[in-house]
C-alpha cells in the first residue's frame, strides 16, 4: 500500500511503499491482548518475600513449663508474637517472568502497526532533522501536521539527536528507535509517527 511521506513543514515529500506482510494486516484483539499482558508482566520487578516461622534463626527450645507459669504455653521463640519471629502470612517470593512465543510477538508488532493505518492514525515524515534543537520551536512544527494528544515517534537506527532533545519536554510525545517499537507503546499513543528510515528498518526487521 501508498502512503504519503511528508517534512517536518508538513510539505509533501513523495510516496512510499508500506508492506503488507508488515503494515497491511488484519488486527486480531486476542492476539494483541496476549503481547501487551506479556509485555507489562515482564516489567514487573520480581516481589521481595518476607522471613515466615520456619526461616528465623532462633531456638526451638521450650523455654518454659507447659503450666504453672502464669504465661502462654509457647514452644519456642520463632512465634510471629516475639520480637525476631518469624512474619506471620508474609508475602511470598514470586517472580514474574512469563513466555510467549517469539512468532506471536512479530504478529502482535505487525498488527500493532497495522491498526494504526487501518484507523488513519500513521504519519511518515521524510526525517526529523531540525535546524536547531527548540522545544518551543517544534511544537509550533508538530501542531501542523496533526498530531494527536499523545504521539510516538519511531526513527531509524537513532533517533535524530536535536529532535530528541527538543521532543523531551513536550507532554505526551516519545520518541524510539526503531529496535525500541513495541506492541503496548503503539497502541497507548494517539498517534504513531515513522520516519523513512524507521521504516525501512521496521520491515527488515521482519525480514531478515
């Protein structure tokens, strides 16, 4: 399929050739489902376990008579009721590290990607060259070519260093290389913007 590329200026750049092995998929919601819970489980830090009963170094000596003392009949000093005890319930080690298979995570990606230009919400520009890095000055740029309220921006290998830095205080706009493109960023943006490059480096990605 054609899209049309333009500048920074919002000026026509020409047309380029979007693969539809890559940008012309069906979007299937369970399978973008599965990327996205795969992703966030992912980022998940593995939880801190607690030290139960069984896992405090203390005696397990009875340290008093069973009666006559006037006190609980305690078997040893591990109970969660003494200071050094044991945590009663505490939370557990869990380690959140879940599998998907590689072949889904491609099609999450493409599909991903093809969801934003079926819903018309793809820009490609030309490059993100700036002649100087100012964020003022981008956010006059960016609200020509009809962003959304919150865009991703994808470019090649790197991204265009003076665009990154005036980009960087401007709400709701991120910027990624490309390697960086993923399934639950995509689809939180309004809008996806690509480069040429990005691109290119997209559909070699799936490629090679």
């Amino acid at each position: 399929m054609k899209l049309k590329v333009q500048t920074l200026d919002a000026k026509a750049k020409g047309d380029i050739d979007l693969a539809d092995t890559v940008f012309g998929l069906e979007p299937r919601a369970d399978i973008l489902h599965r990327v996205v819970t795969w992703q966030l489980e992912k980022a998940r830090g593995t939880a801190r376990g607690a030290r139960e009963r069984a896992d405090v170094a203390r005696t397990g000596k009875k340290f008093g008579r069973q009666k006559g003392g006037g006190t609980a009949r305690h078997g040893d000093r591990r109970a969660p009721v003494f200071i050094g005890g044991g945590k009663a319930h505490g939370p557990r080690v869990r380690d959140f590290n879940p599998s998907l298979n590689k072949k889904i995570r491609a099609l999450g990606l493409k599909m991903a990607l093809s969801a934003k230009v079926k819903s018309g919400s793809l820009i490609v520009l030309e490059d993100l060259a700036l002649k100087e890095a100012k964020t003022k000055a981008l956010v006059g740029t960016l609200s020509k070519l009809g962003f959304g309220r919150t865009a991703l921006v994808i470019d090649g290998e790197a991204v265009e260093t003076s665009f990154a830095l005036a980009a960087a205080n401007i709400p709701g706009v991120d910027v990624l290389p490309a390697m960086g493109a993923n399934v639950y960023d995509i689809l939180r943006h309004d809008t996806l913007v690509l480069t040429r490059a990005g691109v290119e480096k997209l559909e070699a990605r799936f490629n090679g």
